[in-house]
C-alpha cells in the first residue's frame, strides 16, 4: 500500500538530560537559552510492505523558539530576547502497527531525521546592552534520532486519521550562542550551546491508501505475447 498526507507539530523542550535550558557564567553576568513553544509542519509518504510493517518518508519544516534571559546581579539588571531557528527536515523512519480493533491501530517507529538549517540568527535585549548572535551547525546534513508512538483511525474511503508524539533528539549541538554584554564601553561575551532536542504533539492525516498493483502471471503471458509478435 502507498499513500501520503500531510502534518502539523507544535514542538515543546523535552526536559530530558538538561534541554530544558541552557546556562553559561561569565565574571560579571549570566546568560541562559531556554527554549520556547515553536511548531513544524510538512508532508509524508508512506509505504506498507507487510500488514505490520510501514517505512516513512517526506520532508519537513521546523521552527524552533527560544528565549534569552541576561542578569547582571552586581547592577540588579536582566534582559530578555526572544530569537528562532529555521530548519528543513527529510524522516526516515521504520513503523510497525499494533492492531486494537478493525479500524483502530497503534503506531510504534524508530529512525532518523536527516536536518539541513538556515543562516545564523542574531537577537537584541530591550535594553540593547545585550545582544546574541547563533552560529548552527551548517554541515551537508544534521542527524537526529526520531522515535514515535501514537494512535491512527482508519476509514473506508476517507484517510488515516492519527495523533500521537514524537521524539527528536540531535546527536550533536545543533549551535552556538555567542552572547555580548555592552557595559559602560566595555564589552564582555560568553557562549551558550544550543541542543535542539524537542517533543511533538503529532496531528496527521493521509489519503486513502492506494495498493500497489502486481502484474500476475496472464498479464505477464500477454505482454510476453505482445513482444513476441512485435519481434
């Protein structure tokens, strides 16, 4: 079976192994990356090769948010920003159903997400006495570990209706904050690491599944027929 569809994720911080924020301490301030409620959106091909077993494919946007909070305690001072990332995703993902009744499926899949990002993003506090500039990660491809669980309702002819989670966790830093602090002519500058991993609230929709046809054996003896009498 072939069918494709189409996606929308808002994406939220994971909280797993400190990607909820981000902090580094220069001598006279702190500066701290937390990230904020972004979103992603795309398209996705699917393709069945048992009743159990599906591969996933497509391609991606993705909109990552984060806030900028700077604290200078000696001055009792503290900025704040608010800056995005733009990223471009391509899944590869293996999917294997659970079956819970005749229309009613649960999906469990495992893989990869393979990320291409855009230009680096700058940002100013409302004070401008802070700014930050992020530098990502800009090889040929960024991978990340995609892992997902959710629901799907299967109709008779009007698509796959599914809403489930799903994990995106880069295996390297996606970026750098390099966060400047202008005091009194003097400038001072610390760098914060930017992770990226997320969590997706996943709402989808394919089209009704299409079955790949195979050509049998008399389809095959009337084709081999047909050259035969061409030759």
């Amino acid at each position: 079976m072939l069918t494709a569809g189409f996606q929308f994720r808002p994406v939220f911080a994971t909280g797993f192994l400190d990607d909820v924020q981000q902090t580094n301490t220069h001598q006279i301030f702190t500066a701290t990356i937390e990230p904020a409620l972004g979103y992603t959106f795309g398209m996705l091909i699917r393709r069945s090769f048992t009743r159990k077993i599906s591969f996933e494919t497509g391609i991606n946007y993705i909109r990552r948010n984060f806030t900028l909070t700077c604290v200078d305690d000696s001055l009792n001072r503290t900025d704040v920003s608010d800056f995005g990332m733009v990223s471009y995703e391509i899944p590869l993902q293996c999917l294997v159903y659970v079956r819970f009744g005749e229309r009613f499926y649960m999906n469990n899949s495992l893989g990869v997400s393979i990320n291409w990002f855009a230009s680096k993003v700058a940002s100013f506090g409302e004070s401008k006495d802070f700014s930050q500039v992020t530098y990502l990660n800009r090889v040929i491809a960024n991978p990340a570990l995609l892992a997902n669980v959710g629901f799907e309702y299967r109709t008779r002819k009007a698509g796959y209706f599914y809403l489930g989670s799903s994990l995106h966790r880069p295996f390297t830093r996606i970026g750098t904050s390099v966060v400047k602090y202008d005091l009194y002519s003097k400038k001072y500058q610390t760098n914060v690491g930017v992770t990226g991993s997320f969590l997706t609230l996943d709402v989808r929709y394919f089209f009704h599944a299409q079955p790949i046809k195979k050509k049998t054996q008399n389809m095959k003896k009337k084709e081999d027929e047909k050259k035969g009498k061409r030759f």
